[in-house]
C-alpha cells in the first residue's frame, strides 16, 4: 500500500514539475515578446522626440536670429530718426 501511495505521490510531483516548467517557459516567452514589443515602441518614440528636439531647436535659433535682427534694425531706426531731427 505505501509503495502504491509513494508511486501515486511520485507520477503527481513528476506531473505538476512539468506543468510548471511549461507554464514557465509560456511566461517566460510572454516577457521576451512583451520586451520586443515595448523596445520597438520606445524607440520610435525616441526617434519622435529627437525629431521634435531638433526642430525645436532650429526654431529657436531662427527665433533669436531675427530678434537680434529685429534690435539692430531699432537701432538703426533712432540713428536716423536723431539724424533727421537734427
């Protein structure tokens, strides 16, 4: 009778090992997939975000150009406007 319990006990332990390791495996393969995923996703979120950043950054650069433009022309304006009164 203990020999037949110890081989019962022994096929549902050898059972529940491999459903584990299979239940495992399925899980682990979910991460890597999920992993794939979410690296892709990232990335051309990065990528969007430096395109933004460097035209962002072009804009504010042209920005500053013709406000110093814009100053020298001030500039110019009350020269020749004293000029003028003069």
């Amino acid at each position: 009778m203990e020999d037949k319990a110890f081989e019962l006990i022994s096929k549902m332990y050898a059972d529940m090992t491999q459903r584990m390791d299979t239940i495992q495996k399925e899980v682990q393969d979910g991460f890597i997939k999920l992993e794939d995923k979410t690296d892709t996703r990232f990335t051309a979120l990065f990528d969007g975000y430096k395109q933004s950043y460097e035209k962002l950054t072009t804009l504010e650069n042209k920005v500053d150009e013709l406000s110093s433009k814009i100053q020298k022309q001030d500039v110019e304006i009350r020269v020749i406007r004293n000029t003028a009164a003069n």
